[in-house]
C-alpha cells in the first residue's frame, strides 16, 4: 500500500506565555480544543497510526482526545521538541515510514498542505519542512536553500545579519522517511536552553546523504499559538473563513466582522443577523429568520421566519416559525441541576 503514513502530533509544551491554567493547546478556538483542529487535519488524510505527545497537564489533553482513534505518549520532562518526537518511538518502532509531524498549537494547518509533505517523501526525499514567508520573521528559525533543497535552518540567536534578513522561516511541520527515530539519537542539546530541537534534523539528513525539501505553504497557516494575543489572531482567521462561508451560502449579515458563531451553527439562506450576534453550540437557524444586535442563541433552533430581537438570550429553546422574541427576553430553563429545554410555539409574541 503506497498510502500509508503514521502521524506525530506533539501536545506537550507549557505555553507559559498565555499565563493560565489550562493547558496551551486545550484554549478554545471558537468553542472546541484547538488541539482538535491539528487531530481534524490529520484524521482527514487517514493514517495509518495517529500520536499525540502529551506532557504538561497531560490527563486533561488525554481527556479532550476521548473518542478519537489516537495513542498517547508521554514526555516526562520538557526538554525540547526532538526528545517530544522521540516518546512516540515505543509506539511507533515497527512502522516504517513515512512519518507526519505537526504541532497541536498551529491550528490553521490544512490537509492539503500536509499531503503535499508527504508527497515529498513518497518520492524519494529524506526530509521534507513546511516553509513560509512572514513580513516580520522574528523569533523564527531561518531557511537557507537552493531550489526546493534545504541546506540548513538557522535559529534566530546564531543568525548573522545576513541570514536574519530572510523571510523564509521554519514553519513547524514536517515530514520524514523511515531513517527518523535514528536520526532523532543524534540531535545534540548544545545549546542556550540545553533542549534537542527538531529542525537540527535538516543537518543530520543531509550528513547522510540524505535529500532535505521544502514546500512552501500559504504563511497564515503557519501561525502558531504562543500567546493570547496569536490566539485572537487566529480565531480572527477562523471567524473571517466562517463568515464567509455563510455568506456565500444566502445569510446577511450587517457588519459582519462584529459576529460571533462556531463551526457546529447551521444558518439557511435569508436569515439576517445584525451587529453584535453570538451563535454558540448547536444553534440551527431558519429560513429568513432574523437575529437582533447583541442577542446571543446558544443551543437554540429558531424556525423559518422568527425573529430575535435585540439584547435577547435564548438558550436550549426551539422557537416556532414567524414567532417574534421580543427585545431583552431571556430564556434561561435551568434550576441549580438539569438544564431543561424551552418551546415557544408559531406565530408567539413575547
């Protein structure tokens, strides 16, 4: 079989820049782990075997992973994203390749773009590492190549002017032959943070002949998340490609970058949704049904032709077609235990 491929997801680091509890990788991305985009991405091109490093606050990440075909491994202590890559060897020793590795904090990744690092590998590469050009390349490893061939990956701090003039950067995603787990004994910790880094892998391939590529992606889906700041950044991207999508499909929306929705609401063609509204969780939206400013529906299905006017929250209700919520109502069924649904049938005027 030419398809298959195992993949690494590693899920392991602290983010101690986003200053909070929860774990970097489980802060929500409109609603949902961003952990889960990077595992949705890599479920869409069917490995053969899925691993997810796991290590700082680790029981919670394995909990958001229930119900996902994947393994588990587990870094101890945090010493780098090569010793990361390394915990996935007791799973994966007999497999013989290729490998996929992404990060669990670079959510906007696509299959496409994974695919085509595989391809690489297929056809013969050692190596292959996602590139992009940033407009500000700070704080990121520096590609050196010549055509699609990577002649070395230069992290910032041992960067002379020269190379620090590059825009071309390290983008955190890679994929490898069947030489990785051996090639991953020989990176060294030589450095400031004494860690074993993944990109020295560049140099450990091309000492044994082995052929390193790189394929340039599209540089928004290379922004990881180290910050709350990037956070923002990125659900700002999400939102944008939903808004979009729903646009396309018939609904309006008046100011549409005031908007907040998730990927699980449905909206049919003609509904209007005005400045301010936030649709959460499984919210269904009728036919030419109108959504007031700052009303906010969570778990709500709102018939064809009912109308949310503004400063409203509806929450578990199902309202009838053409019935009109009227502005500052609030349906809030929930008594200290059990949250209950609320029904408001056709044609009601609250």
């Amino acid at each position: 079989m030419g398809g298959m491929h195992a993949h690494v997801i590693l899920a392991a680091g602290q983010g101690t820049r986003m200053r909070s509890r929860l774990p970097k990788v489980l802060h929500p991305l409109l609603g949902k782990p961003m952990l889960l985009y990077a595992l949705e991405a890599a479920l869409a091109l069917k490995p053969e075997r899925l691993v997810v490093v796991v290590g700082h606050g680790g029981e919670k990440v394995v909990e958001a992973l229930e119900g996902y075909p994947v393994e588990v491994a587990w870094q101890k202590e945090q010493l780098g994203t090569a010793h990361a890559l390394l915990q996935a060897e007791g799973l994966l020793r007999d497999f013989p390749g290729p490998f996929l590795v992404t990060q669990g904090d670079t959510p906007l990744l696509s299959p496409r773009t994974l695919e085509a690092l595989l391809r690489r590998v297929r056809e013969g590469a050692g190596m292959a590492l996602l590139t992009a050009e940033l407009p500000d390349p700070t704080g990121y490893g520096r590609i050196l190549r010549e055509g699609e061939e990577v002649l070395g990956n230069v992290e910032e701090k041992d960067a002379p002017p020269e190379v620090r003039a590059i825009r071309e950067v390290n983008a955190g995603a890679y994929a490898f032959d069947g030489f990785l787990f051996q090639a991953l004994k020989e990176v060294r910790n030589e450095n400031a943070a004494r860690e074993y880094y993944l990109p020295d892998l560049v140099a450990i391939y091309r000492a044994h002949g082995r052929r390193v590529l790189a394929v340039r992606g599209v540089a928004e889906e290379a922004l990881g998340v180290n910050t709350r700041e990037e956070l923002a950044r990125v659900e700002g991207v999400l939102l944008r490609r939903l808004r979009a999508e729903w646009m396309g499909k018939g609904v309006r929306m008046i100011l549409p970058e005031t908007i907040y929705l998730e990927p699980s609401v449905e909206l049919a063609p003609d509904v209007t949704l005005w400045p301010g509204a936030v649709l959460k969780g499984k919210t269904r939206i009728g036919e030419g049904c109108e959504v007031g400013p700052y009303a906010v529906l969570e778990d709500t299905v709102l018939e064809p032709g009912a109308k949310a006017n503004h400063l409203t929250y509806l929450g578990d209700a199902t309202v009838g077609a053409k019935a009109n919520i009227g502005a500052g109502t609030i349906t809030c069924n929930y008594d200290g235990f059990g949250k209950y649904p609320t029904r408001i049938g056709a044609g009601a005027f609250i």
